[in-house]
C-alpha cells in the first residue's frame, strides 16, 4: 500500500525527522518529476523593465538543468550605450554544499557573445545607441524583434514541455494580432483562440506542426528566433505584405538629445 504524508506544521508541535524527510519529498522530488522532459527557461514571472540606467529583473521562477529556480527578489545590472549587441544573461555558478545546505549562486552579466556558455541563459539583447533610452515595450508583434535601442526577448527561453519555447506574451500577441483579421481561415482562428485561452508557453512542436501545415517550412528550425520569424511570416501574409528586407528591419531610430 502506498501511503502520501504531508507533514503539519503546527504551535507547540515538536519538530521530528520525518516531517522534514516528507517535507523534502512533497517539494523537491515533486517539482523535479512536474517538469521532468521540460526544456530550460522561464517558468513564470521574471518580466524585464529598465530606467535610465538599470535594466531590472523581476521575481519569478526558472527551469535550469531540470531544477527550479525561485527568484524572491529582483535582480538590478546596470547599463550604458555601446553601439554595439549586447545580450544579457543570467550566469549560475557551480553548486556548493555544506552537511546542511547545496548552494547555487546566480548572476547577471552582459556579454557580446550570442551564444551561450555552461551555465548562461539569455534574458534579452539590445543594440543600444549613444542618447537613446532603452524601449521594454512594444508597439506590435514585429516591433519585438526591433534591433536598435528596443529590448529584444524573443531568444528567451521560456521552459515547455518537449523544449524551450517562446515566451507566452510573443505568442499571444501573434494570437491577438491574427484574430483582428478577417482573411484568416478556420484553422488559424482556432489556434489562436487555444493560445489565448491559457497562461502556459506553447509547446516547440505544437508551434512546428502551425508552421508546417502553413507551408512555411523554411523558417522551421530549432531556435526561438526561427519559430518567431515564421509566425511574423503568417501574419504578413495574412495581411497581404510583403517580407521586409533586412536593411528595413534593421533601420535605425532618430534619436534627439536636448
């Protein structure tokens, strides 16, 4: 017979072993079989704002080597122009451990180098011009791959089942922006309903399968920025335009300085 025990924690209760072996059961071993075959990223929260000169991490939870990471604080790193991509990361340290404890220190760090090393993962990335304030928010799906002077988060990670994914805002914003079309077949109507009706990132391969049956096979790859740039493909599409040309994408903002 198996037998589930949940430990009551309680006033003037003594403090016994056992409570403390079935606490480490129901909290540890239980997060680590949820998202056993889950990729690494975000789980929830961890929204990125910046002032002036701070980009700020908020609290929320991470997926690193199949263990969850719970941000209870924000996280601050401090920025400046550069004119050249930068991308942020989050760095976690070797673990320590004590007879008491295991320790994991983590880290934001800029780095110019895309890909990442043991131990990164990405946050954001940005080209950030002399004079310019960098932008969080977006005005449309497009807008969120904006090279100059704009927070670009669709390399993110986002932690799904069957691998890292793209954040559940991009996709919803796809979603939405597909919705307020009228050219848009039955099909698409349904997807995106699906995808507004819940919180989770969508999976890799449920994105794939839209983008395969939409006949847009060469956009199809393993990275976030694939999967995003095939979506961004439909919904021009959808509105009869054409693909933009790199120099257009990557146009530069005017930026005044009083």
């Amino acid at each position: 017979m198996l037998v589930q025990t949940i430990p009551l924690f309680q006033d003037a209760h003594l403090l016994r072993r056992g409570m403390l072996e079935a606490l480490s059961d129901y909290t540890f071993l239980f997060q680590e079989y949820m998202y056993k075959g889950y990729g690494d990223g975000i789980l929830a929260g961890c929204e990125l704002t910046a002032t002036e000169d701070v980009i700020i991490l908020g609290q929320g939870v991470l997926l690193f080597e199949n263990r969850p990471y719970l941000l209870k604080e924000p996280m601050m790193a401090a920025y400046h122009p550069t004119n050249n991509l930068t991308v942020l990361k989050l760095m976690f340290f070797d673990e320590m451990r004590d007879p008491n404890y295991i320790y994991r220190e983590m880290e934001l760090i800029f780095s110019e180098q895309t890909h990442m090393r043991k131990g990164e993962m990405e946050l954001c990335r940005f080209t950030l011009q002399e004079g310019a304030r960098l932008r969080y928010q977006y005005r449309d799906f497009e807008d969120r791959d904006t090279i100059y002077d704009t927070m670009n988060r669709v390399h993110v990670p986002y932690a799904s089942l069957g691998g890292s994914t793209l954040s559940p805002e991009i996709t919803r914003s796809f979603a939405a922006e597909m919705l307020e079309l009228s050219s848009i077949t039955d099909y698409d109507a349904l997807f995106c309903t699906q995808i507004l009706g819940q919180n989770h990132p969508l999976g890799p391969e449920a994105l794939r399968a839209y983008l395969r049956r939409k006949g847009t096979e060469e956009f199809i790859g393993e990275t976030n920025h694939e999967l995003y740039m095939g979506l961004a493909d439909i919904l021009r599409k959808a509105r009869g335009e054409h693909r933009p040309q790199e120099t257009e994408r990557r146009k530069k903002w005017r930026v005044t300085v009083e």
